[in-house]
C-alpha cells in the first residue's frame, strides 16, 4: 500500500476550495475528483442518462462502448438530434482534434481518440481531426517547426487507433488553413467580440491577439463547408464532437455563432478527465513526467511507476484494509481499470473484492499493471509500422469513401431555417 506521503499533491491553496475547469486548468477540491453533475449545471449540458444509452442500443444495434456506459464520456449536447437523424437514415461527421505539446502522449490522450475510433466504426461517417500546432506555439514556450514536428509525431499515435484512411482526413492548422476554412474562420471572427472571448476564456488586455482570435480556428472544423473536397460544399452537414469537457467552452461560443452565420450548430459527448496518478484533483499531464504513463513507457517503467505514484484508497495497514476495506471512489488504480478493463463482470469482481479488504492494493496494482503493459505495448506495435508515408496519406486533403448523397443533409431542417438562416454579412 502506498503511504499518505508518497502520493500526496500539492494543490494550489486558493484552488482547494472548488473545482477548476477551462480549457488549460484542472483541479478538483477533493481526490474523488471534479463533481460533475455540478459540471453540467455549470455548463448547462445533459447527463448522458439511461434514456439516451437505451436509444443509442437501439438505434445502432449495438451496446455503447463501456466509456458510454460507466459514465466516463457522461455529458452531451443534442445527442438526440443526431440519433433522429440516423433513425431517419441520414448522416453526419465527426471531429475531434489534438495540441500537440509534447512528443509522447499520454493515457489520457487517448480516451477521445478511443470513443471516436468506436463511433466511427458503429456509424461509419467521415471525421476529420484538428491539430493545432497553432495553438501549441502560442501558448507555449515552444517554437513553430517544434510545434509544426509535434504535430506530425502525434498523428502516428492518433492513427495507431486504427483510423480508416478512406474516412478519415487528419490536418495541421499550420498546414492546412486556407480557402473555405479561413473564410468559416473569418466568419466566426466578424460575430465575436472580445467582450465575450475575455468572459468565456479568461483573456485580459495583456493577452496576445493571437490567443484571443484562436478559438475561432477551433470553432471552423465544426461547419462542413470548411471542407469542400468532403462535403462537396454541402454548408450543413450536421457534425458531432467528442471531446474532453475541458473543451467545452470552445463549442458553446461556436454553438452560439452557428445560427447567425445559417450554420447547424455541432452536437457534442463531452469525457470526464483521466486523472493524474497521485490522485483525481489533477487530471494527468505531460509536463509532469511522474503524473503520467505514456504510450513510450516500457512494461517496466509502467510497473514502477503505478506502484510508486498511484494514489491508493487502501488503508494504512493490512489489519485495517481487511476490516474496513479500500475506498475506490480515490483510488486511482481502480479508477483507471474503469476507463481501460473492457470486462464488465471482471471489474465488478475487483470492485467487491478491494472495497470488501479481500484484495489488498498490491493487488489491485498488479491487475491494472497487466492491463496497461497489454495496452501499450499493442499500440507501441502497430505505432512501429506507421509510416511518414501513412501521415501524408491522412493529411493530405482529399475526397474521403463517401459518395455526397451518404453524407446527407437534413432536408427538414434545411427548409425550416430558410430565411431565418441565411446569413447576413
Ligand atoms: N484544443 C485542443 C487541445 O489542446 C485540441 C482540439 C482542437 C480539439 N479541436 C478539437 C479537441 C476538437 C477536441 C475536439 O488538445
């Protein structure tokens, strides 16, 4: 069992009090981690709830993907409105995107990569994914080519997720922005002010006008016109985002612009954080190397490093864990067998066991340690065979395996926002 000392992590004292949530700080006030269902009051999104996974079952045959169904990917806006109109055999895409800010990814990079991996398989819809090497050099001390390399690195890990590269196209916004893009970018510019970019973000007058035009390069892959080589210059094919909800305030300045431009606005499934391994009050960075396990980690370094750092909820010695058993609500080994052991019957088994004292931390430890050596070590695998090659093929723009009428617009929303849609400016 680890000690109080070995785990322990500095929080910022004025910060202890309550969750912190923008799109560059996590903490929570507690190591349960941030509440979210305070969250999605805050942000005013919908609970993914029994409801809506029942439909999902239903419309697609298929059971959610166990992110879905324990509550790891627990927050959405407008899922319905996509599920309509699957039910009605129309399309849509999906996009996500990446800040490469380091070589290595970590564990927690991975998670919306996972989900969208999975909803691309069970829709079969196109998706594009941002890199924004853009982003990287103006918020970080690092330069352009730095940023611009990055970029390139962390597409062979996001395509070692086993993206179709018939479906998939992946950019860099350095590389890429241009043409019908910049023209959805300067758009979304004309109908923000700075006003309301200092209230969603934090800017101040001493921010860089860089960072303060940024999220309106975020906000543009959300519009299919921003893409004309896959949408065939279609203004409203509607479009899904899974995200982190750290990046949720992007979206609601992008969802609040959509109908002045006549635009959808993008439905979104927003992921809790992948915690930090000395606990759920920091979500897992890679600027602290001993809070993270990256997918470069050996199966030695990912064994001393869950046994050194990860945060245990087992007691403070063996007579006690027997009695009163380990608390999994804190324990960050148990949490991360939750985001990545897919057997539901296997996990409940460890549940009952380490909270009932029967299975010591130790233990636990050591299921977590097989789970995660497989993991990456499957990734490191296919990782090797990606090529420089494979990287120009998915990010070169180009026509994806959709014929346009697949990727069908929504002709009753079409008509019901003729006029009131058009755009003004
Ligand atoms: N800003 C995100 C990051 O720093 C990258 C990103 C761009 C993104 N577009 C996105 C993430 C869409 C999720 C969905 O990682």
């Amino acid at each position: 069992m680890s000690t109080a000392e070995e785990t322990k992590v500095e929080v910022d004292k004025e910060k202890e009090q309550e969750d912190y949530v923008d799109p560059w700080t996590v903490t929570a006030s507690s190591q349960k981690g941030v509440d979210y269902d305070k969250l999605i009051d805050i942000f005013g999104s919908s609970k993914i709830d029994e409801a809506l996974l029942e439909r999902f079952k239903k419309v697609t045959g298929t059971e959610p993907h166990h992110f879905l169904r324990r509550g790891i990917f627990f927050s959405h806006r407008e899922m319905h409105r996509i599920l309509d109109l699957v039910e009605k055999g129309k399309s849509f895409y999906l996009y996500t995107g990446r800040g490469p800010s380091s070589d290595a990814m970590h564990l927690g990079h991975l998670i919306p990569f996972m989900m969208t991996k999975w909803l691309q398989d069970v829709f079969d819809v196109p998706l594009v994914i941002q890199l924004t090497d853009d982003e990287k050099y103006l918020w970080k001390d690092l330069e352009l080519g730095t940023c611009r390399k990055l970029a390139n690195e962390n597409t062979k890990d996001i395509i070692a997720c086993g993206f179709d590269v018939n479906k998939t196209f992946i950019f860099s916004d350095m590389e890429f922005i241009g043409g019908e893009f910049y023209k959805n970018v300067l758009r979304v510019q004309k109908r923000v002010t700075f006003n309301q970019v200092k209230g969603i973000f934090g800017f101040d007058d001493s921010s860089v006008i860089g960072k303060i035009m940024f999220p309106a390069i975020q906000a543009a892959p959300a519009f299919s016109s921003s893409f004309p080589l896959i949408f065939g210059g279609k203004k409203d094919v509607p479009c899904l985002i899974p995200c982190a909800i750290d990046q949720d305030p992007y979206f609601r300045m992008t969802r609040d612009v959509a109908p002045r431009m006549g635009f959808e606005k993008p439905a979104l499934l927003h992921s809790t954080f992948f915690p930090a391994l000395q606990g759920a009050i920091s979500k897992m960075s890679a600027s602290d190397e001993n809070s993270s396990i990256f997918l470069t980690d050996t199966p030695n370094m990912i064994k001393k490093k869950i046994n050194k750092y990860a945060f245990s909820g087992g007691r403070d010695n063996i007579e006690e864990h027997r009695e009163k058993g380990g608390d999994c609500e804190v324990d960050v080994s148990y949490k991360y067998l939750t985001f990545f052991l897919e057997d539901d019957e296997q996990l409940e088994n460890i549940r009952q066991q380490y909270s009932s004292g029967q299975m010591l931390t130790g233990e636990l430890k050591a299921e977590l340690i097989k789970v995660l050596q497989k993991l990456i070590q499957d990734h490191q695998n296919i990782r090797q065979t990606v090529t420089d090659d494979n990287v120009r093929e998915f990010m070169t723009p180009r026509k994806l395996n959709f014929p346009y009428d697949v990727v069908q617009i929504d002709d009753d929303l079409g008509k019901k926002g003729k006029g009131k849609k058009k755009e003004k400016k």
